[in-house]
C-alpha cells in the first residue's frame, strides 16, 4: 500500500452521534525504535491542546484543555485500545488489513475518547489528529 493510500481521510473516520469517533493507529507507528518528530504535533496543534508523547515520540495523549476537557489517549494496557472489524472506521478491506495488528485479524489499535461531550469538539479533534497522523506517516513511511 503506497503511503496516499495510508492517509486518513475524514470520510473514513465519520463522526456519529455527535461524538463518537476512532482514530486508528498503525501498529508501525508503535515500534519503539522510531523516532518520531515531536515538532509535528507542536506545529498541528493550538498551544491550548496538552500533548503527552510515548517513548518513541508518538503522540499518547491529546487534551483540548488543562481540565482534560475533550481528550484522545493510547494505552495499549486498557481494553478499549482496538477496534474490531472497523466498526466506527470506514476502511477497505485492504486498508483494514493494513491497520491490522494482528496478522490474521482485523484488530485495529485505536484512540480511545474520553470527556468529548460536542460535537465542536470532536470535529476539531479528529480533524487535527487525521493532520497529525498524515504527517507522521510522511516521516516514517
């Protein structure tokens, strides 16, 4: 898969019921000997948006405030970090395949949401995550 196939585009990850959203990520950008730019997201991102990066420089956390108001987070130890079978992500079967950490499944690591009670809030969160996602993959792909 060539990497404008990878891009994340909105139409894939629809926003439904004003707040629900899943913003995958692929299992590449997990390796822990990446080194991912963490200007990328310094430079998506307002200055009001708290962000908290893994090891490898990927972005872990985004909050749209201290309060942790409206919130995206990775943690691969909770249960809600995969989506199965692309439920809320509007994939080909390919691009699924692709997102896959599993090499049989269709086990998708995803952002879990958390205090995303707007529907402003969610847009602008995903739209600013797609963005951020897209860069990264221009530096790892």
């Amino acid at each position: 898969m060539n990497i404008e196939q990878l891009f994340l585009k909105k139409e894939e990850l629809p926003i439904l019921n004003e707040t629900c959203f899943q913003i995958p990520i692929h299992p590449k950008l997990l390796d822990s000997s990446l080194n991912i730019d963490k200007l990328i997201a310094q430079k998506i991102f307002p200055p009001a948006v708290e962000i908290l990066y893994m090891d490898n420089g990927l972005v872990k956390s985004f909050s749209m405030d201290k309060n942790k108001s409206g919130t995206l987070y990775f943690n691969k130890q909770e249960l809600n970090y995969k989506s199965y079978a692309c439920t809320l992500i509007n994939f080909s079967e390919e691009k699924c395949k692709e997102f896959a950490h599993e090499k049989r499944g269709s086990n998708i690591f995803v952002y879990s949401r958390q205090h995303i009670n707007t529907f402003s809030k969610a847009s602008s969160l995903r739209n600013w995550v797609i963005e951020y996602m897209n860069e990264v993959f221009k530096q790892v792909f």
